[in-house]
C-alpha cells in the first residue's frame, strides 16, 4: 500500500458506515443482561422439555424449589402436611397471580397435575423424569388454596420429587384456551421473569415480574441467547456484548479475566471417580483391595498439579443437602494400601507386581480423552501409583468418548477392570445412591451388595425426617467403606461473568435467572 | 434420455450411501439406546432400559432396522425429535429458510467479488493487482472456514466492536458469516475467471476482434468474458450446493439458526433421527442441485449429451 494512511482511512470509513447505517451496537449502558446458552431453547412449555430448565424455572415457578445452596423450600406452596403415607396436604400461598393475572390458586395446581397425568398417559411430552420420580395419583381441591395429593406409593422425600421445573404451575384459563403449539413459545407462568419474545438467532426476551412471589428479580430485563460454540461466547463476553455464560475451559479462565471480564469458579454436584468393575477380576471383589487401590492414589496432588487446585477432592456419593459432611475421603496412604493388598493375600514378586496363588495382581484400565478435564493424564498417574503399590495395569486404554457410551450400556458390560467415570447431580439421597443399587442402570460397576440392598430399601420407607437422615449418612458410610469405586473428586464449573453484572453461582450449576442475577451495574 | 437417466441413478447411488452413512451414525457413536437415553438410565433400572431398546426396534437385526428407516425416510418420515417433541423432518425443514438466506448472501458475494476481480486480474496479468489477487485467492482456498470465522470475530467483534459476534436479526448479523462462508468461492471462482479468461485471450477469434478495431472494453467484456463464462457457470452451479451443506461450521460459530446447526445442536442432545434427517435433506440439495447443473450443461453443450 503506497499510502498507509489511505488504507486507515478506508478502514475508518467501512467501520463508520457500518456502525452508521446499522446504529452499531447499543451501549452496555442501555443493554439488558446477555446470558449466553448453548443451544435454542426446545420449548418453553415445561412439560415438553427437559433441556430448558434454567428458563423454564425463570419464567414459571413450582410448588417447591432448590434454594441457592441446594436446600429444598416452599415456592409457591406454603406448607405440606402428611395426612397418610399416601396422602398429603398441601398448602398455597395466598394472593399471589400469574403473569397474565389467574389466580395462583388450588385449581391451578389440580389443572397442572392433571395435565401432567394426561399427557403422560398419551405419550406426549417429557415427562418420564418428573412422573418417575413423584409417583401420584391425582390431585384433589379440598378449598381454594388447599390441595391433597394422592400418591401411588408411599415417598418420604415428596418435596424433593415437586422441585421438577416439569410441574410448573399453570395457570388454567390460558393453557386450556391456547393450543400447545401456542403456548410452547408464549408461555404464561408464575416465575420472576415474563416471556417478550423468541425468535430463534435472536434470542429469547424476558422481563422480571413485578409480581412475583419474593418481588421483583433485581435484574429487569434479560436475554437468553443460543451461540453453540464456545469460542464465540467467549468473544461475545470479552467484546461486552455478552454478560454470562457457563462452561468456561479452564485453559481460557486467563484469557478471559485478560480481557476485563471474571471468572467464577464454583464447585458442582458431578462427582468423577473410577468404576471398578465387578464379574471379571476375582481380586477387585475383595473389599481390601478396593480399599488399597483407594489409598493408592494421591487425589490431592493430581487435584493441585493437573487441575491447578481447582477440583475438590471428596468421596461423596450423595450430594448437599443429603451429603454426610463429616465423611472423609481416603487418605493417601501406599503403606496402609500394602498392608491391605498383603492382608488380602497378594505378595510382592521379583518384579514389584503383586501375586497371590500364581496369578499376578494385573488390570486393565480405559480410560476417556477429554470426557472429563485431564482425564487422560489423571489416568495414567493414577496407573503409576498403583504400580508402585504393586497393582499392575496390563493395559491402559484411550477409548473415544462415543465409545465410553456403548461401554456403559447393561451395567458396564463393556468395561475391562477398571473405567473413569462420573455421576451427575441428583437431589435426593436415593436417587445419588442409585450409582450402586442392584437394579438400578447407572450402576455400571455391576456392584452387588445385600447389606446395602437392605439399607436401600429401609430407607426407602421411612418417612421420620430425623431417622431417614440418618439412615442415609449410614448408607453412604457404608459405601465409602466398601470402596466400589475409586473416589477422585468433584469437577468445578467455571463461570464467565461480565464485570457488570453480580452473580451468585449454584452447585448444581443451574442459572435460574431470577435466583443467580444479583443485580447489575451501569 | 439416456444421459438423464444415468445421471439420476449416479444421484441415487450418492444418496443411498448418505443413507448407510446417516443411519450407520446412530450404532458408531455407541449403543443407541443408552445414547438416547443418556442420563436418564440413571433413574431406569435395567429391564425399563431393556424395554425402551425393544419399544425402539435397536434390537432388530441392522439391516432390518436400515430397511424400516428407507422405507419410512422415502415418506418423508425421519422418526420423531426426542428432544423437540416434533417429526425430525419438520424440526430441518423449519430451519431451512435461514440456511438459504445466508447461502444466497454468501453466493450474491463470492460472484460479486469473484468475477470482477477474476477479470481484472487477467486483464493485467503479473501486476500488483494480480499478485494481490492471487494471494487473497490462496489464502481463500487454505484458510479454513472455522478459523476465518473467529479470525473474523476477533477483529471485527471483539477488538473493533463493529458487528455482531452471533446471531441474526439485522443486516450486519449476514456479514461475518456470509464472508466466511463465501470465502472459499471467491477464491475459487476468482482463479477459475482469470485462467477461463487467460486462456481465451490467446484465442484467433480475439486477436481478430483487436484487429478490427473494436475497443479493448468490448474485446474484454462481449467477446472473452463471454466465451470463459461456461466453466464459471458450471462451476458456480455446484457452489449452491456447497454452501448449503458447508454451512455447518459457518452457523455453529455464528450461532446462525440454519440447519447446520440444528444438526450440531442434535450431535450434541444425541437426537439421532433430526441427525439423520438433516444430512440426508442436505445431501438430496446436493445431489438435486448437481443433477441440475449436468441437465442443463448437457443442453448447452450437446456433445455432453451425447457422451462425446
């Protein structure tokens, strides 16, 4: 280019246009709050979709909901009283509407679990997850504001069953008026944002609702936009035009925080821990061995040096607020990981590997690339701590992440020995403790254990709060004890949040919007 | 008829093996059913997931289960969205508008930009504006798509906040992805009119038109340009189908509301029948626009036709 400054003058004269002819970008100042998701929403009617639970619990509102912390309280109802093991009373809170003005009322809820019921029964919907785990009957009205809920099967944590954003409250005269395909993206609930608008690329417009149950949200206007690639939300929070988005890479935290923007690191609820598989190798079926492999491992280490200190060791198998916090997790021992492996009968040979009755202590390990953060690395660690306890790992596998799928399926059949793994978050003690019930699909370790089945189910029938509790932290010690996994810890979720904007990050990385937006500042 | 017929089964055969391909895609990412059902098993006891793999078919044999999935795609039945709660085939053709609008801004500017600059090119060959030309079409043709688009972003979104990072809704949302998309037709076309041009310029019937006298204008524009038109025809025809199926990178890094990414979006819930139903409708535009193309380039040029 002959004349350098023709070339900025050009440059400056595009970006002029572009900016004039368009109006630009409206300044942050006039911006409502940008969250960032990752895919369109598929509905916004809440029995259609399970996908869209951080809008759909924006914009409606259930009887009972997760707090902050992950505690259970009343939403829109305002108490529960057990009448029989099958039947309950609930109460509604008093003078409260919905966006369009219906009542909150006793026959908003009969409407809503009836509509529930309905659609289920004709396949529609997505339901499955809701109804599987609030097994009811019907609804009745006993008076205006009061509701009895007949159960099918007697369930001591019912409220735990109602959080499911799938029974929403609706109000009646607009759901029965309106067609699905109407309402799907014209939703009316009681929530603490009102639906605007949606047209996909755009984004999904809200504004808080003065009305609602706790006030007005702090934060009055909010746009939920789609940008599936990572990499352009991250632009889009660096370039200001974005306020919020989940699942930051930890390897971008800097890059991010670089630009002017925070980065929330918070725990969650997805434990990842290494599946021991039971039915193949007879030496993993002993409980000292389990134990060995357990203290084996320096989780502490591998969490500071691989994860930058960022994940949290633990050997929760039940999340907050069911977690028996005083449970702790093994403790790096090789020597007590000898002693146990010796104890068991296995004996070192000339080569450092383990033998008992001519057969070598030898297990073959898969493991995922990239499933997890630094899952392949933190296996092969893991393979060296157990080589110099004397467990040899035959084989460490790389599987594709689509495989690990396909492995998982029937209880683990295609597992070798030894697999990582995660489980997600659940709230409710039984529905963690699945990971190693019997009967149950997630249990991928083919895991069998009668004193844990009897636990299983005596905790299933109990309804004293108190003894259930404790019920549930015996259960947990128990499988902490018997070791059927190898504990690793809980993977934290990174936040990528606009200096605007005040954000309360939860553990089960949920952004119920009028419950994680603490307000913004101009 | 012949020819018309052998070029319809050449596009069948192409879109049976998309067919193998799309179906094969459900059994390669894993056991379908626990693929589907995902997180949910965690809540299913093995018969419930048992009983979920019959109630699907996944225990058939495959090619009883590739069979049901012809019969029912040549209805225009893909199977249902599990995630969207409609028929698959409903969930792409919804999508479909978008996918053409930027296909056609991103065809609208790689002619626009491509020939004229191909023409100016050939015009002055070896000159700055040629060596410009010729670098601008290299990099075109070797830079890819997902790193011109965030290449683009950083710059024009991130450092000179001039256009939307993601999205649609206004005309500047078409700009960044319809360069990246048309990125690579540009440079195509552009080297595909100055070679065409070249090699006509060398032509008696040109240098008699010079020595006739007419202007350098007419020669370029009436005579060359005209004649070296037939390959660029050719070749700009099979772009529509290219940047209609190349458009699933360029909207999943805009966050363009087109096909391309629903297919990504259902890659990533695991909706296998929007999958499915979203590459073969992609390849049937391929195939159909390349079907096109070889039609009516064989009623231009008869010796095509006639296989010469």
């Amino acid at each position: 280019m002959k004349n350098p400054h023709l070339f900025r003058a050009s440059v400056l004269a595009l970006g002029l246009t572009v900016s004039a002819l368009g109006g630009g970008h409206a300044t942050a100042a006039s911006r409502p709050v940008v969250f960032l998701n990752s895919a369109e929403p598929v509905s916004l009617d809440p029995m259609f979709t399970q996908a869209d639970a951080n809008v759909i619990l924006s914009i409606h509102e259930t009887l009972f909901r997760l707090d902050n912390k992950g505690d259970v309280v009343a939403a829109l109802a305002e108490s529960i009283k057990m009448i029989d093991p099958l039947n309950w009373e609930i109460k509604i809170r008093p003078g409260l509407v919905f966006q369009n003005g219906e009542p909150i009322n006793a026959d908003a809820a009969v409407f809503t679990f009836d509509r529930a019921k309905t659609l289920f029964a004709a396949g529609k919907g997505d339901l499955t997850f809701a109804l599987g785990a609030l097994k009811y009957d019907h609804m009745e009205k006993v008076d205006d504001l009061t509701v009895k809920l007949v159960m099918t099967v007697p369930d001591p944590i019912i409220t735990s069953h109602m959080v499911n954003p799938e029974l929403s409250l609706l109000p009646p005269k607009y759901y029965t008026q309106n067609p699905p395909e109407k309402v799907a993206f014209a939703p009316v609930g009681a929530g603490g944002y009102k639906f605007v608008s949606y047209k996909p690329g755009e984004g999904l417009v809200l504004k808080a609702f003065d009305k609602y149950r706790t006030g007005k949200p702090p934060v009055d206007d909010v746009i939920v936009k789609a940008v599936p690639e990572v990499a352009t939300r991250i632009s889009e929070i660096k370039a200001g035009s974005a306020d919020l988005m989940v699942g930051v890479p930890a390897d971008l935290k800097q890059d991010l925080e670089n630009a002017g923007a925070k980065v929330i690191v918070a725990p969650s609820y997805r434990r990842l821990f290494v599946a021991i598989k039971q039915g193949r190798n007879p030496a993993l079926a002993d409980v000292r061995v389990r134990q060995a492999m357990n203290h084996a491992v320096n989780c502490e280490e591998i969490a500071q040096v691989l994860l930058g200190g960022m994940a949290k060791c633990s050997i929760d198998l039940v999340n907050a607020p069911n977690q028996d916090a005083s449970l702790k997790p093994y403790a790096f021992d090789p020597g007590k990981a000898k002693e146990l492996l010796t104890a068991a009968g296995w004996v070192p040979g000339a080569d450092g590997v383990r033998a008992k009755d001519g057969v070598r202590l030898s297990l073959n390990f898969d493991t995922t690339n990239g499933s997890y953060l630094m899952d392949k690395e933190i296996a092969q660690v893991m393979a060296d701590s157990w080589k110099d306890v004397g467990i040899e790992i035959a084989d460490l596998r790389v599987i594709d992440n689509s495989v690990s799928s396909q492995m998982r399926a029937k209880q683990g059949a295609g597992y070798r020995d030894l697999m990582n793994s995660s489980s997600g978050p659940d709230y409710t003690c039984q529905g963690d403790l699945l990971l190693v019930q019997k009967a149950s699909g997630s249990n991928r370790m083919s895991w069998v254990d009668d004193k844990f089945e009897q636990m299983f189910k005596a905790f299933n029938q109990e309804f004293d709060q108190t003894k259930w509790k404790a019920m549930c932290d015996a259960a947990q010690a128990y499988v902490a004890e018997q070791a059927p996994v190898v504990w690793m810890f809980t993977e934290p979720t990174f936040y990528g949040v606009s200096k605007r904007l005040d954000y309360e990050a939860r553990p089960d990385g949920r952004v119920y919007l009028n419950l994680v937006l603490k307000g913004v500042k101009d | 008829m012949r020819y018309i017929i052998r070029r319809l089964l050449q596009s069948l055969i192409v879109v049976f093996g998309v067919s193998i391909v799309a179906f094969g895609m459900l059994f390669m990412t894993g056991d379908p059913t626990e693929v589907i059902l995902g997180d949910a098993t965690d809540r299913m006891t093995v018969s419930q997931i048992e009983e979920f793999r019959v109630k699907m078919g996944f225990d058939r044999p495959w090619y009883v289960q590739y069979a049901s999935f012809v019969g029912n795609a040549v209805q225009g039945d893909f199977g249902y969205s599990f995630i969207r709660h409609q028929p698959a085939f409903e969930v792409i053709t919804d999508k479909l508008p978008a996918t053409i609008k930027l296909a056609s801004v991103a065809f609208i500017l790689s002619l626009v930009i491509s020939i004229p600059l191909g023409v100016m090119s050939a015009i002055r060959p070896h000159r700055p504006l040629d060596n410009i030309a010729t670098v601008v079409a290299l990099a075109g043709q070797s830079i890819p798509s997902f790193w011109l688009g965030i290449l683009l972003i950083m710059f024009f979104g991130v450092y000179l906040k001039w256009l939307p990072i993601s999205g649609s809704g206004s005309w500047q949302h078409y700009v960044m992805p319809g360069i990246t998309l048309a990125a690579f037709p540009i440079a195509r076309n552009m080297r595909l009119t100055r070679s065409s041009m070249l090699d006509f310029m060398q032509k008696d019937f040109v240098r008699t038109a010079r020595a006739k006298g007419i202007s350098e204008n007419r020669v370029v524009y009436a005579h060359v340009l005209r004649n070296s038109l037939m390959p660029i025809v050719t070749s700009i025809g099979l772009e529509l189908g290219f940047l209609l199926g190349g458009s699933v990178i360029t909207e999943t890094i805009f966050g363009w509301p087109g096909v391309g990414r629903e297919i990504v979006a259902a890659i990533g819930s695991k909706d296998f029948y929007v999958v499915q139903a979203g590459v073969i409708m992609l390849a049937l535009i391929f195939a159909g626009v390349n079907l096109l193309i070889d039609l009516t380039y064989s009623l231009i040029d008869p010796r095509i036709r006639f296989g010469a």
